[in-house]
C-alpha cells in the first residue's frame, strides 16, 4: 500500500512534465532529422521536418490533454535545436542542445550533492509529503545521494560521448548516440533507482501516527 502510494504520487510527478509524450517528442525529433539528413543532405529541410513532426505532437496533445506549457516547451527546445542549425547550416548544430542541456543538469546534481540537497530525494521528499525532514535520516540521506550519482554519471558519460562526436562534425553518430544515451539510459536509472529505494524506509508516508497508538 505505502509502495503503492508513492508510486502514484512519483508519476503524478512524471505526468506534471509531460510524462511518456514529452520522452516521445524528444526522440521522435532527432529521429526525423537524422532521417531527414540522411535522405536529402541538407540542414535547414532536415531541421523543418523535426520541427514540424514536433508541432503534430504538440496540436494532437493540445486537443486531446487540454494541456499548452508541456507541448510548448518541446516545441521551443526542437525550435532552439532547428534554429541553430539552420544558421550555421551544420548539422551537428541541431544536437547542440542535446549537449547542453545534460551538462547543465549535471552541474545541478552535481551542486545539490555537495550541498547535501541531492536533487533525488528533493523530489522523493515531495512525493512523500516529506519536503526536509528526510535530511536528518543518514542512511535515508546517503541513498538519495547515490541515486542522485547515478544520475550524474549517466549525464558525465553522454556528455562524454557527444562532445568529441560534435567537435568531429559526424552528424549521423551524433544523432544515433544522441537517441541512444537519452531515453533508453534514463530508463535505466529509474531501475537502479527504485532498486536503492525500495526498502520500507523509503516507501512508507511521511505522516506521523496519532498519538497513543502502538
């Protein structure tokens, strides 16, 4: 039951930024414009179909969830992606973001660890109802801490891995790497994850018991 409760508060959480469909625009869109690359050779057409396949979602997700900000923000980061590209006319550029979007998260953990607010147990806290209070549970502590390193290593790893690809120019091995390091990996975390925090510690509610029950 408590496991039960915060798995539904956690994809409350999920839902709130867009859940499955917000993953789903984001590969979706580097998928169209490798394919699109590959097909026609040029950046600025490629980088049209991306955004165009984008808007689809983001028409369908407006009619159907009645729900503007989550499609946006998709639709501006493959905006931001397209328009880099299309400037320099390198197709390389319109995985720029894939860049720096994980390295600036990274710095976040990597901050939060230092200054003992891991970025997982924010989040886990909240989801509980317990927005500080875990801070005092040491081994409460040092599991957020190491579930918010696995995090951090997956994001050290991508950039590593996308950095030289960007700077060689190779646009297909970017975008596949691309694809590859970001949904599929983070799935991946969430398992690692739930396998640290599964013990009755981390699942059970915040809520005090009344007094003068056992």
């Amino acid at each position: 039951m408590n496991f039960t409760l915060l798995t539904r508060k956690s994809l409350s959480l999920f839902a709130a930024v867009g859940g499955w469909r917000t993953v789903a625009e984001a590969i979706v869109s580097r998928v169209l414009f490798l394919i699109a690359y590959l097909l026609t050779g040029r950046v600025a057409a490629s980088a049209l179909v991306a955004v165009g396949g984008v808007v689809v979602f983001a028409v369908i997700r407006m009619c159907t969830d009645r729900k503007y900000w989550q499609p946006v923000v998709g639709l501006v980061i493959v905006g931001v992606s397209a328009l880099l590209a299309g400037s320099s006319g390198q197709g390389v550029d319109f995985y720029l973001t894939s860049l720096l979007l994980p390295s600036a998260a990274g710095v976040v953990l990597l901050v939060s660890m230092l200054v003992r607010w891991p970025v997982i147990g924010v989040v886990v806290g909240a989801a509980r109802g317990d927005r500080s209070g875990w801070r005092r549970d040491r081994p409460r502590r040092r599991r957020y801490q190491l579930c918010t390193a696995v995090f951090l290593v997956k994001l050290v790893i991508e950039v590593a891995v996308l950095v030289p690809l960007y700077l060689a120019g190779h646009v297909v091995a970017l975008g596949v790497a691309s694809t590859l390091l970001s949904s599929p990996t983070l799935a991946l975390c969430f398992y690692l994850c739930w396998r640290i925090l599964r013990s009755e510690a981390d699942f059970e509610p915040a809520e005090q018991h009344p007094a003068g029950h056992s």
